[in-house]
C-alpha cells in the first residue's frame, strides 16, 4: 500500500537580495514508499536531500509537483493543501524527526518529549510516563529529564529530539539524520527504533550520511542527482 | 481544529483621511488558531489590530464574527450593548504596555475580578477565588492579590493583565507586541506562559510582533505587512523557513543569530 507518493516536484529559490538570481534545486522528484519500508535517499551534500525533505513536510514551498499523502482512506496533496490541511495532515499522517531540536525555554525534556502526545489529547502523566520510557531506551540520564533541554549537549538533545519523533504513531516519517550526533550504542537504539516502527506499518523517508546505518535501515535507496535541474546550454 | 472559522475578514481597509493604515485584507480565522501578523513599525500591523478588534471603524469591508449562539454579525453593525459583551467577555485585548489594559491604582484581585463583574459575577468570595486562581496560573504569589500593579515589575504587569483578560474565557485574544519591552528573561517566561495557555484553553488569537521568533513560537500561521498590505500569507514555518517576497527575505535574514 503507497503511504506517501511524490510526483514531478520541482524548487527553485529566487534569492531577491542577492539580485534575484536563481538557484534551483530539484526538478521531476518523483518516488513511492510503501507502509513498512524506508527509503533514503542518497547523493552528495548540496544534491537537494533536505530540500526535498523539507518539500515533503511543507516547510519548502513547491513549485509544482504533488505530495500525497494517505489519510482518511484518500490520497491527500499536502503541497497545494491550505495551511489548515497541512497542519491536520502533521498531526495525524506525516510526522518529522529534524535534526537540530529547537528549544523552547524553560519546557523540561520530559514535557518537550510527551508534548506531541499532550496535544493528540493523551493524558498528561501517561504522556509522561511514556515520555520517560522512550529517554530510558535512548539512555538520556533521568537526573536531565526536569531540565530544559537547551543547555544539553549536541548528542543529548538529538536524543530528546528523536524521543519527540518516534513517540507518535504517524503513518509516515520523516528522518533528517537522526543519528548525526549519537554514539555507537545509542546508534543501534535508533536502528532498532526504525525497525520497529517498519513492522508496525510505518513508511519513512529519511536522510542518512552514516554508511552503516543506512545500510542496515534503508530497503531502498533514491539517488537525488538523479533529480539534478538540467541547466538549459 | 473545528470546521467552521471564528472569524471571516473580508477586503478590510483603513484609510485616515487620504493616509493608508491597511488595505485589502481578507483572512479567515479558526478555532484554536494562533494568526501572527509581522511587519516593521508602520506597516499597518496594530492599525489592523485595532480595526479587528472594533477599537477603529474601518473605512470599507467588513469582519464577521461567529458569535457564541452561532450566528453570524458583522463586528461593524453591532448596537453598543452587543459589542461591550465582545469586547469585555467574549474577547481580550492583550496590550504591550500593561498600564494600557490594567487600572494601575486597584488592587491585583481587582484587575482580574472587575472583568468577571462586568458579566455579573456578584459573589465577592467566589470572584476573589476566581481571581486567586488564575493569579497562580500566570504564577502570580497569592499575597500579592492586595498590590497594586504600581508596584509588580513589568513581567508581572504583562502576566496580570494575560490573566485579566483570560478570566471571562474569551475565545478570541488580540495581543499587541505582548512580549515588546521585556528583558529576554522575562519574556521567554512570558512566551512558556502564553503558549501553554493558548493550548490548554483553546484560544484562537491574533498576535502582532515585530519578533519573528515570537511568531515562529507561538503561531500557526502568519501574514506579512508592508505598506499598510499584506504581501506574504501562509504557514509560519513555511513562510520563515522558505520566504519568498524580497522583504519577507529581508525580514528572515535580518535576525540575529546567538
């Protein structure tokens, strides 16, 4: 079953204070990912991965192109949807795992963690009870959980951040190097997180410099050069 | 998020005399949505405020609001008793200045139970009550209740007047620059506070800033203002993140990064 479908997607950047030159990035983007399978996708940096990435969340603007999305039993376009659409589509189809966490002050780790589900309406102390077991299984000391997470090292807060992530159940997520910052042992945790969130349906999409970890999560592999704009001669 | 809006604006413009404060603004807002409008100082943003808020008459257009028996009124064409009801329990009015929202020379307790007089509230021990709860939640000590606001520093002014505001349960927040001439400190108590409560309770809430991290933090969607127009609408990471009018780049680009 194709949980997310993108189609012919194409961006450009106009950078209007630097004499309007164009920069573009990407043109005919086209891929599925089945529920259950994770693909990554490949090339050097600069290639267009994040963009991408960001394209698909809708934190990027499209210039044409489709994302689709499945929710409700439908395939739902999220590059053209109303900002509305976007945000009910992030609350219960598509979810995102950024790299750097961006703190909001004086909101403890714990809380940063079991917020997502706070908001879906769960219950605030089994929202932290559940909080606190995804900071144990990625080995985040409890004497940090009561602490905003802004003075946490680089490692720590990547930690908190993928807790954050992974405690929701989104049929599709998204990976932005999760593991950039982690050491070995933490790394086999995320490992075995996308694995289980693979048996339990979910289609991921997801950027991975580390070559053994890709290896070991990803079923397929996109090259982005493959996406390269082909300049007119 | 329900499925019908709050509020509908639709080619709303201001003009003072030949002067252009706002033109041409057209927005829908939702249940629990939090619209950040952005601009620099002159841009028509507080000009706009006002006009939603009905504090200014528009010179065309029209802002129809769902009023809480579901129908539907023109803010405009309301008679007086009706837009008092708005305005002191159905609405608040978050000003950056806390002198401007809070009657400095009555006690605290005053300040958060006159807004519950106004909807008739007549029991002096349940208004004080009332008003010692909602101190707690804007983490006011209970033996201030007896202060004047002459007295609190200005985090605590801002925090009192959230709660003289919040106390009636509006379900519409205009908030003007909330957070402006703040220490840092103090503001990102503010930003935690405002933020937790727009969630708890619901609100939807129209908040002008000129600080995009302000918007990036507590908003879902924003609009850009130049010259009295709204040149660039649309979700607030989207609109921060991949800016697209060459002043909306300006903007992004001018924050200082620490």
């Amino acid at each position: 079953m194709t949980a997310l479908s993108v189609r012919n997607l194409a961006k450009t950047f106009t950078m209007h204070l630097r004499g309007g030159i164009s920069l573009p990035v990407v043109e005919n983007v086209t891929f599925d990912i089945n529920a259950g399978e994770c693909v990554v996708l490949g090339g050097p940096s600069g290639a267009g991965k994040s963009s991408i990435l960001k394209m698909v969340y809708g934190n990027y603007g499209v210039d044409s192109g489709e994302v689709l999305i499945a929710h409700d039993g439908d395939m739902v376009d999220l590059a053209s949807a109303d900002p509305r659409t976007v945000l009910t589509l992030r609350r219960d189809a598509i979810g995102y795992v950024s790299q750097f966490l961006r703190t909001v002050p004086r909101v403890s780790a714990l809380d940063v963690v079991a917020e997502p589900l706070v908001v879906r309406g769960t219950d605030k102390e089994e929202a932290q009870r559940r909080a606190g077991e995804m900071l144990s299984r990625l080995n985040l000391p409890e004497r940090l959980w009561s602490l905003p997470p802004a003075t946490f090292s680089g490692g720590e807060q990547q930690r908190v951040n993928i807790a954050r992530g992974f405690i929701t159940h989104h049929p599709v997520l998204l990976l932005d190097e999760p593991t950039a910052s982690l050491d070995a042992a933490n790394r086999a945790v995320v490992v075995g997180m996308i694995a289980q969130k693979k048996r339990e349906g979910v289609a991921m999409l997801g950027i991975f410099h580390d070559e053994e970890v890709r290896a070991e999560v990803a079923d397929r592999i996109v090259d982005v050069t493959g996406f390269a704009v082909r300049q007119a001669a | 998020m329900s499925d019908e809006p709050l509020l509908r604006v639709s080619n709303l413009t201001k003009y003072y005399g030949s002067r252009l404060g706002c033109a041409d603004v057209n927005f829908e807002l939702y249940p629990g949505e939090v619209l950040a409008i952005v601009g620099e100082s002159g841009s028509g943003k507080t000009t706009l405020l006002n006009t939603l808020s009905a504090n200014l008459e528009p010179t065309s257009g029209e802002a129809l609001y769902r009023m809480r028996d579901e129908s539907w009124r023109n803010i405009y064409e309301l008679s007086e008793a009706e837009r008092r009801f708005l305005t002191r329990t159905d609405w608040g009015f978050v000003h950056q200045n806390p002198a401007d929202g809070l009657r400095m020379t009555v006690s605290a307790g005053a300040n958060v139970g006159e807004r519950l007089m106004a909807v008739g509230d007549r029991h002096y021990g349940k208004i004080r009550d009332t008003a010692l709860d909602w101190l707690g939640r804007v983490e006011i000590a209970a033996d201030r209740i007896d202060d004047q606001p002459r007295s609190f520093s200005g985090g605590m002014r801002q925090r009192l007047q959230i709660a003289r505001n919040l106390v009636t349960g509006p379900r519409l927040v205009f908030m003007d620059e909330p957070t402006g001439g703040l220490d840092v400190s103090v503001q990102a108590r503010l930003l935690d506070l405002l933020r937790q409560l727009v969630g708890e309770l619901g609100l939807s809430a129209i908040v002008v800033t000129h600080d995009l991290a302000v918007a990036r933090l507590l908003s879902h969607r924003m609009m850009v203002m130049k010259d009295g127009h709204v040149i660039e609408a649309g979700l607030t990471d989207r609109v921060l993140d991949d800016p697209r009018e060459p002043y909306t780049q300006l903007l992004v680009s001018s924050i200082l990064q620490v």
